[in-house]
C-alpha cells in the first residue's frame, strides 16, 4: 500500500500528540466541556469571593481604576485634584466625583481601561467590587481559554484539563484577577488570538485535507486557502491587546509568524513539494493584512473616544501647532501621532528607582514578586489573634508551578532544538514574545508581574511534558506506576503551595509570623 507524507505524518503525530481532528473531536466532545466548566469552576472560586479585599486603591490600581471611572465618565482620563493618598482614601469611601475636566496625561491605550470602567458602570463605582469585576471575570475567562487551547494543542481532554488547572491554581494571576492592573487583560487578549490561531490551524489543515484529496495530484504549493475568519479574529484580539499595552506587538510578530509556519507544515502534510513557498506566496500576505492590518484597525477603533473628546489630552495638539508634526495627516491624526511619540519616550526612558523593579532574568523564578498592598491591621488581637498582623496581596506566582515550569521550558528548548517539535515551538512562542523582548530594556524600572502574560505557555510547556513523561510510562509496564507517582505527586504538591500561600493572594488577616513563614527567599521580602 502506498503512503503519502501527509498519512505518515498524521500517524506520526496521532502517535506523539494526536493529529489536529483528533484534538479537535477531543476539545468539543462532551466530556471536554465537562472538564471545562468544572476547571473554570475552580479558577472562579479562587477569584470572586471576598472581591472587595482590601476595600482600598492597591498599588497602580490608584491610576487604572480612576483613569477607567473617568474614561466612561467624561470621554477621556483626567485629573483629581489634591494629594493621592486623600483621594485615594475619598475614593474608597465612595466619593468617586471628585475629578476635574483637565486631561491627564497617560502613557498605556485606553482599551484595558474601558473595561475597568463598564465594570464600574454595571456594578457601582463606590465599591471596590465594581472597580475589580472585569479583571475578575477576565481572570477566569482566562482559565477557560487555556483548557481549550490545552485540549486543541495538546490532543487530551486530560491534558486540557490539567492546563486549566495549574493557571487557576496559579497566584500571579489569581492576583491579577483580583486586582485591576493591565497586565491581567493584556494576556487574556494575546492568549485569545493564540486560541483563534490555533483553531485557524486546524480549520486550514482540514481544508487542505479536502481540495489535495486523490485523484487531485500533489501541486508544487498547494492550493490557496480563501477566507479565513478565525485568523481575521485574532488580528482583531491583537490589535485590542496592544490597545492594552504596546508590550503587545511582539506577540503581533511572533504570532504572525507562527500562524505562516503552521500553514507550511500543513502543506507539507498535504504533499506540497515547495510547502515554505506556497506558505510565503499563498498565505504570508493574507497573514499579515490579517494580523497587522485588522489589528492595526482594530487599535485604531480603541481610540475612538479619544477622538471624539476634544478635552483629551493632546486632542488639540495639532490645532496649536500649524505646520508641525506629520502634516500630510489629517488634524486629529496629527494629534495622535504627537501623543504616540511622547508615549514612546516615556516607556523607553523610564529609570526610576523602585524598591519591587526586577530585571527579567528573575522573572521565570520569581525571584523578586511584586508587593501590591500590606499593612499591619489593628487591633491585632481582636483580628488574627496575635500580637501583631499582616495583609497582603502579593503578586507571587505558585513558587513550585513555576520553577518546574522553568525546567520544563528548559525541556521544550531542547524538543525544538533537537527533534524541531512543533507542540514545543507552539508551547514556547508566548516566551518568546513575551519574555525575551524585556531583556533590550532591563535598565528600564520594570517588574516580575510583567510576566503574568507568559503564565498560560508556562503552564501548556508544563502540562506538555508531564503528557510526555506519563507516555514515555505507559510504553514499560514497569516504569508506568512510578511515573504516575511522580506527575501526581507533583501536582499535589502544587495544589498545597498554593492552598499555603492564598492569603498573600487574597488579602486575607494572618499573624505576622504567618506572613514571615511564607517568605521563602530574601527577594520577597
């Protein structure tokens, strides 16, 4: 019997991951949806109760959450008069008016913002639930979505599951999802596009299954693939995610190059005899007028209100200034490019010490978390029962999650570099784009709970080579109890350090010599 490339390779993928409709059937079956809503379930239980902890601004949360009231209040963010911590505290108590019609000058999109704000319209911004819902509900879409991408990815209900699992149980972003900070959105939004490109892969693939089918005959590229929606969709996610934070448009190239990568691999498969060049003649231009040019669009509708607020700040700029900027533009558009430059400037000269900056190398092993809030509440006795209590909200990542998830990146490294895994590479390009960019600005002030956006490929490297291990188990009746020993083993214990550590992640009123248990290395102090 004859073997095409296409068969074998499907054969050999269904051998080490499943093949793409294996995945697919395994992500939409019943049972799929089932271990779905019950992971989510958990990521929403660890996220929405007891919301209002502490009932006061933490750390940045003094900038997005009245720039957001604001936003949805006036058209743009503006100023509050006074001294911060008085408004701050004013705020808290519910007087939430006290902002004047003079713009504010900020330095990250609107979209992230917007959001903050609509869950102040919908829930009341005098509470601190209404300030933090988005984030909330954002958090634990979070969870669902890197289920689905486990299941889809990784060709296991369980897998999925697993993936899901570890993110829910994850403190960096149970924080962030109890916090409004940017940064929360900003993953969820790349994390979506990932996902729509990820079903885009497989969508292609089937397709390309069906027009290269026998009795056609293997073309030197392989046929153009039409309309793809769910690759417009995450142009659209792209362009929303760097209307969160401009960090984003590393992820805008690194995807964009991946999702042309998987369509050479799917020509490949489907007996293509040049696959890179049908990839770069067929699909690289549909590629990039769908991740760059929708997403470009899709940045552009973020500013809408900007534009039409003539208060905004830098909305005036270019009627005052005649003759300046980019004069072949459009008034308004003049503006904005003048904003974008000094924006620019302040992200890439931003050197101001701060006593949480960290420089990326730390991130991944969490060697300097970042303090969001803590107090010492009193009266102690009456409140912990000790002499002396602390509160906290701690943006640490389960410590254990990730420092095996670091050796597991470590391992993921070697697949691609020594057997060029592609559930790897895939496992990695969240690193890649958001991780390694921040090395060309260490010597700007920045800080470990960036890298909440890179926890879902942390926990999917992670869940992959646990799936690798309990595999290479099953081929030894000898080796397959020990290796479920260990995986399960390794998750208990992940379960119990975060179960350790959910007070410095909610808030909660512990004893101080509690809070002094919990602080395992001299950097979380």
């Amino acid at each position: 019997m004859t073997t095409t490339r296409g068969d074998a390779g499907a054969r050999t993928g269904a051998h080490v991951r499943g093949t793409p409709a294996v995945a697919a059937r395994a992500s939409s079956s019943t049972l799929g949806w089932v271990v779905t809503l019950a992971v989510t379930a958990v990521g929403a239980g660890l996220r929405l109760p007891a919301l209002d902890r502490p009932p006061t601004l933490v750390f940045d949360e003094t900038y997005y959450v009245k720039d957001a009231w604001t936003l949805v209040s006036l058209g743009y963010e503006a100023q509050w008069p006074g001294d911060k911590d008085e408004v701050d505290a004013a705020f808290a108590s519910g007087d939430v008016d006290a902002y004047s019609t003079e713009p504010s000058y900020v330095v990250h999109p609107p979209v992230a913002k917007l959001l903050i704000g609509l869950g102040m319209r919908l829930v009341g911004a005098d509470t601190a639930v209404g300030w933090r819902i988005a984030a909330a509900l954002t958090g634990v879409l979070a969870v669902l979505l890197v289920t689905r991408v486990g299941m889809r990815l990784l060709g296991s209900v369980w897998a999925g599951g697993l993936a899901g699992l570890l993110l829910a149980l994850d403190g960096s972003a149970i924080v962030h999802s109890r916090t409004s900070l940017l940064d929360g959105f900003l993953m969820v939004l790349v994390l979506g596009a990932f996902a729509a490109l990820l079903v885009d892969r497989d969508v292609a693939r089937a397709r390309l299954r069906r027009l290269t089918a026998p009795p056609r005959a293997p073309s030197r590229w392989g046929p153009s693939l039409g309309p793809r929606p769910w690759r417009l969709l995450a142009g659209v996610l792209l362009g929303l995610a760097v209307g969160t934070k401009w960090s984003a448009l590393t992820f805008v190239a690194v995807l964009g190059l991946l999702t042309v990568g998987w369509d050479a691999a799917a020509r490949h498969a489907a007996g293509a005899r040049r696959p890179v060049l049908g990839a770069l003649a067929r699909d690289a231009a549909p590629a990039l007028v769908s991740t760059v040019g929708v997403g470009a669009v899709a940045y552009l509708a973020s500013w809408t209100s900007w534009f039409r607020s003539p208060g905004a700040y830098g909305r005036q700029w270019a009627a005052a200034h005649p003759g300046e900027g980019v004069t072949w533009l459009p008034e308004a558009m003049r503006s904005l490019v003048k904003y974008h430059q000094d924006m620019w400037g302040f992200h890439t000269t931003l050197t101001a010490e701060h006593s949480y900056a960290a420089h990326p190398a730390g991130w991944l092993l969490q060697l300097r978390p970042t303090s969001f809030f803590y107090q010492a509440p009193e009266p102690a006795q009456a409140l912990c029962g000790a002499e002396r209590c602390s509160q906290a909200v701690t943006s640490l990542g389960n410590p254990l999650l990730w420092w095996l998830a670091t050796a597991a990146v470590v391992v993921c490294l070697w697949w691609v570099v020594r057997r060029r895994d592609p559930v790897a590479v895939a496992c990695l390009v969240g690193l890649v784009a958001g991780w390694l960019p921040w090395f060309a600005y260490s010597e700007r002030t920045i800080f470990t709970f960036y890298a909440v956006v890179l926890l879902p490929w942390l926990v999917l490297s992670l869940t992959y080579v646990a799936q690798r291990v309990l595999r290479w188990g099953a081929r030894s009746p000898d080796r397959l109890p020990a290796t479920r020993v260990v995986v399960g083993a390794a998750l208990l214990a992940v379960v119990a350090v975060s179960l350790w550590f959910l007070p410095l992640w909610t808030g909660e009123v512990i004893p101080f010599r509690v809070w002094q248990m919990h602080m395992w290395l001299p950097g979380w102090v």
